[in-house]
C-alpha cells in the first residue's frame, strides 16, 4: 500500500520508526498496546514486519495522524475514523495513565457523526436467521444458569398485578374547567393534551385554587410563564389511597 506524502504521514512514520527501534515488549512495568503499521481495513496483515508496541498516547496519536492523514480519501478517512473512535468508546485501557482530551472526544464523534450522515444502516431491512436468534437467547440467559427467559411462564401474583396497577396511577385528579364542569382522571397528560393545556402550569397550580389571569407589571409583558390557556381552570391531585 501506499501511503500519501503528507505532514501528517510523516509524522506518523516517524513515531512507528522510533517505536521499533526500541525493543519494547508486553508484559513489563509499561503498558503498550499492539499496533498495525498499515491498518488491516487497508490490507495489512498480522506479520510481525507490520505490528509495533506502542504506547496508549502514541498509538491513540497515530490514529489520529491518519484521520488527517486520509482526509482526502473519503473511503479510508471514514474507515480511521471509525478506528480512533473505539479509543473513547469503552474502557478496555484499564491502568492506562492516558486520558483523552475532551475537546478531542467531541472532534471525534463529530466527525463520526459526519461519516454516518446519510448513510443507511447496513442490517436495515435485514432479519436474523432463527439459528442466530436462539444463539443470541442462549448466550443471554445462560448469565442466569437458564436456557429460557428467568420469568417464562411465571404469572403474576394479584397482589403484584395490584402494585403494578397502582403504580401507573399513582394520583387522582380532579379538574373543574371555567365552566364549572367538573372532571376526574388519572391521566392528566392525555387530558392536557386533548385539551391544549400547559402541562407544566397545569402541575405548578394544583391544589392551588382556580388560576389567575397572568399579571402585568407597568410596561412589560405578563409575568411568569404563559397561562392565558389555563386561567379559571382548577386542578386537584390525590393519591388513590385516599379517596
């Protein structure tokens, strides 16, 4: 492969040289993380004419090198982008003393962002064989000692079925709109909704009386947040328990 003849390529071959020249190995008092000279997603191999022991800063600066060093080959800019981006996803460096800059990490993942853009996603469309399904459904449970679901064909017990009841209707609400007529729910967001309401107003005055016009002061707008949808409405909250 050829690389191109840029300050960045430079760069980057200077710091393979100097790494080679070396004689570092695994398993000391340093950390370092093998490296393949020409990436594997160009046609590099795993000869040991084409690994180096880097450490984590080199070898997250060589990366990086390469993103800039490929920015004119849109096929291969994006390949060394997905690359330097597995350096800030997870944390597989552990006693690593190198922390990524973090103005670097949003550069990263901007630009990842960037290759992604418009571009559809490989397994869209795409359904797995049953084969790889029941594969994924072992290696799941089998965390559990189990080959199925730890909860398939348990049924719930009525005293839980109640908590559970309970728990996506914590409160009863009682709203009187400007008319007088008077309603009790226990969604009070699909009643705001249909009614156009301001939630967030709607929960700030409950139990609170009816909703004041907004007040002006001399010169400015209303205060507080906007209310002109909610004024005369009354809302009144209690925990089921209680009524």
């Amino acid at each position: 492969m050829v690389f191109p003849n840029n300050k960045y390529i430079r760069w980057y071959t200077t710091i393979i040289l100097r790494a080679s020249q070396v004689g570092r190995s695994k398993g000391g008092t340093e950390y370092f993380e093998r490296h393949h000279i020409v990436p594997k997603c160009f046609g590099g191999t795993n000869a040991a004419d084409n690994l180096v022991l880097l450490t984590l800063k080199e070898h997250y600066v060589c990366h990086l090198l390469l993103v800039f060093g490929f920015k004119h080959d849109k096929r291969r800019y994006h390949q060394m982008v997905a690359a330097v981006a597995a350096f800030i996803m997870g944390d597989y460096r552990s006693g690593a003393k190198f922390t990524i800059p973090a103005q670097s990490v949003v550069d990263i993942r901007k630009r990842l962002a960037d290759c992604k853009r418009g571009v559809p996603s490989p397994h869209k469309g795409r359904h797995r064989p049953e084969v790889t399904r029941q594969r994924m459904r072992d290696a799941h449970w089998s965390k559990t000692g189990t080959i199925s679901h730890p909860r398939s064909g348990v049924a719930h017990t009525e005293s839980s079925i109640a908590k559970m009841r309970e728990s996506k209707s914590k409160s009863q609400w009682i709203i009187t709109d400007p008319s007088g007529h008077e309603t009790h729910t226990t969604a009070i967001y699909n009643f705001c909704e249909k009614h156009m309401l301001n939630i967030d107003a709607c929960k700030k005055w409950t139990n609170r009386g009816p909703i004041p016009s907004p007040r002006k002061l001399s010169g400015t707008r209303p205060t507080g947040e906007s209310r002109h949808n909610i004024t005369g409405w009354t809302f009144a909250s209690f925990p089921i328990s209680e009524l």
